[in-house]
C-alpha cells in the first residue's frame, strides 16, 4: 500500500473515483471490536471449562467425556450451519474495501473501480471442484505461502516479525505449571485453580477493550493509531508480567505478575486489524491470514519444546535461578515493543 494515510479513509465510490469516508474507519474499528468479543468470550468458556473439569475428573470422568462429545458435535453442527456463500454480490460500491493501488497523490483512476456483476458471482458460485484438485490447490498455495512467508515489505513484514515474535513468547506458558509447583511448593489442584484466573482475567479484559477504546480512545485517536498503541501496551505489560514472574517469591508477587501479564492480551485482535488494513497491493487478506496460522503453527511446534529444554538446563544446573527462561521471553516482549514502535514511526511518517 503506497500511502496509509489514504488508505485509512478511501475507498470506491459509484463513478469510481476515491473519496474520503469515515465509514471505512468505523468498519475497521468494528472488526477489531468483533476480535476483542469473540477472543473474551473464548477465554469466559474456557474458564467454565477448566471449573467443570476440576469438579468432575475425580469422580465423573465418563460424565465428562460425555460433555466434551457433546460440545464437540454441538460445534461441528454450528459450523454446518455457516452459509457456504458470503453474499459478496449483495455488497454494494459505497461498502466496498479500501482501494489499496493507485493511492499516491489520493488521485482516482478508471481502473480503481471493482466490478460486482452478479451474474459473475453466480456462476462461480456454482463451480464445485474435485475434492483432489482443491487439496492439491490448497497444499501447494500452503507450500507458496510458506516460502514467501516473511517477503513482505513493510509494515506487513514488521507485522508479521511482531506475530512470531509475539507466537514464540508466549508459548513460555507450557513452562508455567511446573514452575509455579516448585517454586512456591503448590499441589497442581492448587496451580491449576490460580492458572484459571489467567484466562478470567484476560476475557474481562478483552470485553471491556471495545467500551474503553468508544470511550477512552476513539475521541482522540484514528483507528490504526489506536491498534498500534494498544499492541505497544500489550507487550509491555507482557514483558513486565514475565520480569515480575521470575521473581515470585510468593503467592501474592506471583498473582500480581499473572494478572500483569494476562493484562496485555489485546495484542492479537490488534495487530491483526491493522496487519490487514495495511497490506500491500499484491496481497489479500486471506494470504494475510494464512501467513499468521503458519507462524503461529510454526512458533508453537519450535517454542514450546526450546522452552521446556532450556527451564531443563536450569534445573539441571542447580545454582542458576529458575526465572531465566521468564526473563528471556521478557526480553522477546521488550524486542516487540521495540518492533511495534517502529510501526508507529512509519505510521506517522507515511501520514
């Protein structure tokens, strides 16, 4: 994208020329709204989850995998009854996406307009290729994907750095379990209770994350401002949470530290507003999108195993303390906040 600053407000109008709107703004502002709800709302179910499981496991276990089998199958039937269609015919000139060439200059061209001939969408609706032909087609669009995984010019290669960067961090939490059993000597009934106001904590925030940015933050600040500073705080309190978990020395630093760290959980929903409403002209959304599940896939089969290994070493070693690994990841969350005011630099700079 030539200019983000234009980016921000332009988009197709009926003669196809580019106009300014504030609806645009408002859209993007919506989707992150939608992340924030959808993320807080996961975590709500996840905390009820983990409150079942602790009062059946002993007792209840066929009860209990009976409930998982009916959540999966309840799941499984929802996700059957999402249209295989989006209407995309139905969209209309003045909801269109932000026009993401010929931008320099905020001059229109005949070639800015976007054709939504229905008839067209009809019949590509009704294509159904062979289940072979799409995974052969899905799996070298995979293989492309991944091989050009980080040849993005900025602020999508910055982006997507933040989300393996971000990825590989917080994958320190396979650490925590028994890190927090043998530091403060808890039975794991005890580690599993405490661990749960993680996730508690973080949907209550992620809830009140729309009404704050409505409130607090949309008066003051466009909607891309408002996610890069909001990734920035993220990872700050990140790395902040991580510092003060490597020196819990007792319950009440480590509680303080969790609730620290579980604060800075706006950074996902954030960052992927604004990784897609900044992508470059030769780039979708849906590449977008594959891009950070193959970073989040990748940092999850490496980081996960590197941190096990290193919190082994330390135990091995005897004298060194059991927080270098939090450490370590708080210096990880320092690079990204470090990353993510670069964002924020090339942002005002592009204005």
């Amino acid at each position: 994208m030539a200019n983000l600053a234009s980016s921000e407000d332009l988009y197709v109008q009926p003669d196809g020329s580019l106009w300014w709107h504030r609806h645009v703004q408002s859209a993007h502002s919506l989707r992150t709204k939608i992340y924030n709800y959808t993320s807080g709302m996961y975590l709500l179910a996840d905390v009820a989850g983990a409150a079942i499981n602790s009062l059946l496991l002993s007792d209840h276990v066929y009860l209990l995998n009976a409930i998982s089998v009916s959540c999966f199958a309840v799941t499984a039937w929802i996700a059957m009854l999402i249209p295989e269609e989006c209407a995309r015919e139905s969209i209309t000139t003045e909801e269109a996406i932000p026009i993401v060439d010929s931008v320099d200059g905020f001059e229109s061209s005949p070639t800015t307009s976007i054709s939504l001939d229905r008839p067209v969408f009809a019949q590509q609706a009704k294509r159904r290729p062979h289940i072979i032909s799409t995974l052969l087609n899905s799996w070298r669009a995979s293989y492309h994907t991944l091989s050009t995984l980080f040849r993005a010019p900025n602020p999508t290669f910055t982006v997507l750095l933040l989300f393996a960067v971000n990825g590989f961090a917080n994958n320190i939490q396979v650490l925590l379990f028994q890190y927090t059993s043998l530091v403060l000597s808890w039975p794991l009934a005890t580690v599993n209770s405490a661990l749960a106001l993680k996730a508690l904590v973080s949907a209550i925030m992620l809830l009140a994350l729309p009404t704050f940015r409505k409130l607090i933050l949309e008066p003051r600040l466009s909607t891309t401002s408002i996610d890069l500073l909001i990734t920035q705080i993220s990872l700050l309190l990140n790395a902040l949470g991580m510092i003060g978990l490597g020196f819990s020395v007792s319950a009440i630093l480590f509680i303080i530290s969790l609730c620290v760290y579980t604060s800075g959980v706006g950074l996902g929903d954030s960052l992927t507003a604004y990784g897609t409403l900044t992508l470059p002209q030769h780039e979708t959304v849906a590449d977008f999108y594959v891009k950070t599940g193959l970073i989040q896939t990748i940092t999850g089969l490496t980081a996960a195993p590197l941190w096990s290994l290193l919190f082994g070493l330390v135990i091995d070693a005897r004298v060194l303390p059991l927080g270098i690994p939090f450490w370590l990841c708080a210096t990880l969350y320092g690079c990204g906040v470090v990353g993510a005011g670069a964002l924020r630099r090339w942002h005002v700079n592009t204005r």
